[in-house]
C-alpha cells in the first residue's frame, strides 16, 4: 500500500488505484489501501467511490481522524459543507479525549474554501511538529494553499522544523548511521 501512496504523490493516481486494489485483493481489510485508493480516487473526480472507501478505512481502522478528516474533506468538495463541519465538530469531541493532529483540520479547511483556517491549522501542526503536517508540501489537496503567498512562511517554518531534526543524525537500530546521512 505504501507504493500506492508513493504514487499519489507523485502524481500517478492510476497507479494508485491498481496498487491500492492489488493489496485489497490479499487483505480486503488493510485499511491504509482503503485510505489511500481514497485519495487517488478524489483526485482522479471520483468523489462517491473516493468517499467510500474512505469509510471503509475508517470502520476498518476504529475511526481513525486522517480517515474521518478524508470523509470530509471529499464531501466538502462535493459540496455538502454541513458534512464537513460535522466532522469538524467529532474531531473537536475527540480532542477532548486524545491527540488528533492538526493536519487533517487544516485539510478540511482548505476543501471548505476557509484558507484563513487552513492556514491557522497548519500553523498551530507546526507549532505542535505535528508528523503529518509536512505533507503539506506536497500533498494535491493543498494545491491552491501553495499557491497564496501566505504558505511560502508555512514552507519556511516546515524546512526550519526539518533542519532542527536532522542536526542530530537517524541512527538504524543496530546503532549504525542510515544510508544518505553520512
């Protein structure tokens, strides 16, 4: 399933979906494939079957919020607003009770045409080195944040956060130092 990501990234959302589909022909329950053939299939238009296996991650994951955020976010860009701020208003609920990172909010905000929010989200995911926020940089969902000026102060905090991480190098659990970090 992770190829299949790889692919989204790069853009190659068919191969994301056969990547996605090949998993789910072994295990029909892996919920990253859901998730992930999700997002290819929102950005190939594909918005019902995106939004249905977005939910099927999400049963299949115990409602994780990256998958209940995915529902939103695809129904937001369907038009049903009242669906998206819905799911707003449980990942609020379940901030009461754990963490639940900053990326997914900012996400539907975005999808919701509230980039002032979107922005502030990504702020507050920078703030707290949420992991996910990075996706940021890349990720097509955020495609018309990258382009408002606002997200050039965005990149530049998320390349200050990686530079603060990277001055002490990964080591491999053997102790030995990863390939590249030399």
């Amino acid at each position: 399933a992770d190829l299949g990501l790889v692919a989204w990234f790069y853009g190659d959302y068919e191969r994301t979906v056969g990547q996605c589909r090949a998993v789910l022909a072994l295990d029909p329950d892996f919920a990253p494939a859901h998730h992930y053939l999700g997002l290819a299939l929102e950005q190939l238009g594909r918005l019902v079957e995106a939004i249905a296996s977005f939910e099927r991650a999400q049963r299949t994951a115990r409602k994780s919020a990256l998958s209940l955020a995915a529902v939103a976010h695809a129904a937001a860009l369907q038009g049903d607003r009242d669906q998206a701020h819905a799911v707003l208003e449980q990942l609020h609920a379940i901030w009461r009770e754990r963490y639940v990172s900053e990326y997914p909010v900012a996400l539907i905000h975005a999808a919701l045409d509230e980039h002032s929010l979107a922005f502030a989200w990504l702020h507050r995911g920078c703030d707290s080195r949420c992991e996910t926020v990075v996706w940021a940089l890349h990720d097509p969902r955020l495609a018309a944040l990258r382009a408002d000026p606002r997200f050039a102060e965005i990149r530049s905090r998320l390349h200050t956060l990686a530079d603060a991480a990277g001055a002490e190098q990964p080591r491999t659990l053997s102790g030995g130092k990863l390939p590249g970090w030399e």
